[in-house]
C-alpha cells in the first residue's frame, strides 16, 4: 500500500547522506514497506539504495522499481547501455519494475517502440533480468488512455491527489487503467508536500474542525486508499518520524472508509484552495477537444499553479505538459473561434484568459527553453 519514493532523500554536502537514509529505509522495511521507487535521473538515488539495500541483505525481500531516462534514448544500444548501469548502481541483476520514465503522450512511447523497445523487453523479460514492466506520466487524460491500451502494461505510475482529481491521467485514467486489471502506482500524493505546507489557513481549519483527528498529510492519504483502484501511494519520505506516521496511516487506512462528512471536508479544503486561483477551472473538460489543439484546462492548471504554488512551478508545469508533447498544446495556438466557451459550465471567458495565462507561462527565457528541448527531444531516433 505504501511505497518508498526514492526521489528526496536529505543531502549531507552534495551528495545523498547515506546513513540517514538507510535508517528511514530500515524503518519503513521492518514497518511491511517492501516497494522502493527510484529512477535513473535521480541523483545518486540508484547508488545509495543499491547499497543500502545490499548492506542490510535485503534485497530478495523487496522490490526495486526504477526508469528508463527515455528522453535521453535515441537508439536501441542506448537501452542496453542505460540498463547495465542502472543495474550495476542497483548491486542487482533484476529490477522487479521497470517503467518508460515520464511520457507524457503517446508519441515518446512510439518513439521508443521506433527503436525497438518491444523486442528489448521482451528478452529482458524472458532472461528475467526485468520482471514487471510499466510507465510512468505526466501528460493529460487522452494521452494517458493511449498508452495504456497500445501495450499490455503490468503496472503503471500516474500523479494523482485530491487536487488533481481531474488533471493529468486523473480519475478517468484511474478508473480505465484498473478496468483493465492494470495497478496504479501512485505519485505526488501530497503534491510535491503542497497539499500539507502550502495550504491556507482556511483549510486548515477546515480539517481540524471535522472531528477526525488527521493531519493534513493524513487526509490526503486516507482519500487516496479509499479508492480501490488506488495499488500503491509512492511517498518521499525523509524523516523516520514522517515513514512512522505515513506507516501508521497505511495501516489503517482502506478502501470505502471515507463518510460523506469526510467527502465534505476535502470539497470544502479544495474549494478554499481553488479561491486563491487565477481561473475558476475544475477541469471538467467540457470545453474540449480544441480544433486548434490547445489544452485548455491543462494552460488553467499550470496558470493557477503559479499562484497557488510558485511562478516557476506553474512555468515548468506547463512546459512539461503541454509544451514538450510531440503536438504543442499552447494557449497561443488559439484562434478564437469560441467553440469552447459554449461549454464552460463556470462561463470562463476562455479566449480572454487564455491569452493572459500564455503570456505569464512564457517568459522568453521559458520559450527558448522549451523550443530547445523540443528539438532535443524530437530529433531522428534509430533502431540501430
Ligand atoms: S476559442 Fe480558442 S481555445 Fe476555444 S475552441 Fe476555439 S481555438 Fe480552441
Ligand atoms: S469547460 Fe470550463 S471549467 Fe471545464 S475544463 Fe473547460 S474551461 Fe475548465
């Protein structure tokens, strides 16, 4: 139920301090936590949980899942080359889970299968050098559907909280990949930690007044396992007070336990969340497809973040989601034909607050940015 996301572990100097982190693997792995996420981009991540794992003689006793950079891959050697590392950083000679790292539409996936991506599992499989293979995500719901039925996936990662109910794979993406048998990992249950620091006084308040005894991180967790959708929740645990906590919450936690009053708490928390937000937009999607592309609740949410969050984080939302899939969906594509305020439930003059949102996303250093990227990512891959 609880999974150890390796991503945020403390730093002593530059690098990973090892011994801090092997005393909150050690506690949640004699509290039943035996999945550990990692990935090749995380710095030093690979390395020292490979050799925590070895030095405590663990590792038949837990699962590995780690990444494929897959932006980084433009032939088949590559794959080959990125693996053998990743399994020597591990001290392993299998990965239990091994996921296409962050695509976020069908077109990176298709990439890789140009490269032969198939057939390379497939003896990677068949060796048992990798045991399950999955992707993880970050585009929008469409994308995701995509995915997920163009191979037979044994698992998949998605971004997935109270706040994003809507956004990214979503409940929609949710819902699909569990009607095909298919386990959901999920990540960012906390929302990179917004959902406990960055919430408003209100909402606080909000929760202390219900007369459950949670604590924030708590409420965000127990709505996640009350879906029984919902296989795993990831957290980047880096206290051995917060894998105690978190520990005690998986415990106790299941499916179909929340109330209506405990539904009513996390509308209410969410809504004086959504009133610090540029754009009322709940995601609804009614306003969709664009003719012109543009991802209109995809441009909201990262403009909301921005506020919400931080300026860069709603910059880089947007660039990674909307600006570096294989078709841009910019709020600039737009041309304002209207089609799609004729179905906004909450009458948001799209047009209008398009225009504003593309313009505060994208400073010039974040265009050049992102046209850079693109042409890195999408230059000519190669099978050979
Ligand atoms: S007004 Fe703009 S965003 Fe709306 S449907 Fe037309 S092109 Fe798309
Ligand atoms: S219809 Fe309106 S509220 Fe719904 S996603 Fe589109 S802009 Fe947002």
């Amino acid at each position: 139920m609880l999974g150890f996301g390796c991503m945020r572990f403390s730093k002593k100097g530059n690098s990973i301090d090892i011994d801090k982190a092997e005393k909150e693997i050690m506690e949640a792995f004699r509290a039943g936590v035996n999945y550990f996420d990692t990935a090749y981009i995380y710095s030093g991540s690979e390395a020292a949980v490979g050799e925590i794992f070895e030095r405590n003689g663990i590792r038949d006793q837990i699962k590995i899942a780690t990444k494929l950079p897959q932006y980084l891959v433009s032939n088949n050697a590559a794959l080959e080359k990125y693996f053998k590392e990743q399994l020597s950083r591990l001290r392993t000679d299998h990965v239990d889970y091994y996921l296409m790292h962050h695509l976020t539409d069908i077109a990176m996936w298709e990439k890789l299968k140009n490269v032969g991506v198939l057939d390379w599992i497939e003896e990677k499989k068949k060796s048992g050098a990798i045991r399950n293979i999955g992707f993880s995500y970050h585009g929008n719901t469409d994308g995701f559907q995509k995915i997920l039925n163009d191979y037979d996936w044994d698992m998949c990662q998605i971004q997935y909280n109270y706040f994003d109910e809507f956004s990214q794979a979503g409940v929609d993406g949710l819902k699909a990949a569990a009607a095909k048998g298919i386990p959901v990992v999920i990540m960012e249950p906390l929302r990179g930690g917004k959902l406990v620091g960055m919430l408003p006084d209100s909402a606080k308040k909000i929760m202390k007044e219900s007369g459950r005894d949670w604590t924030p991180a708590e409420w965000s967790f127990r709505w996640l396992y009350n879906q029984p959708e919902v296989t795993v929740v990831l957290s980047g645990m880096n206290s051995v007070e917060m894998v105690q906590e978190n520990c005690r919450t998986a415990s106790d936690a299941g499916a179909g336990q929340f109330t209506e009053e405990d539904f009513e708490v996390i509308r209410k928390v969410t809504e004086e969340i959504r009133a610090q937000e540029k754009v009322g937009c709940t995601g609804c999607r009614y306003c969709m497809p664009c003719p012109k592309g543009v991802d209109i609740p995809g441009t909201f949410r990262c403009y909301n973040a921005m506020y919400i969050e931080s300026k860069n984080e709603g910059r880089f939302q947007y660039a990674q989601t909307v600006g570096l899939t294989k078709e841009p969906a910019f709020a600039s594509q737009c041309i304002e034909c209207g089609k799609c305020e004729m179905h906004c439930p909450q009458n948001i003059p799209i047009r209008e607050k398009l225009k504003e949102a593309d313009k505060a996303l994208r400073p010039l250093p974040f265009k050049i940015g992102i046209n850079v990227a693109r042409k890195f990512m999408f230059r000519k891959s190669e099978k050979k």
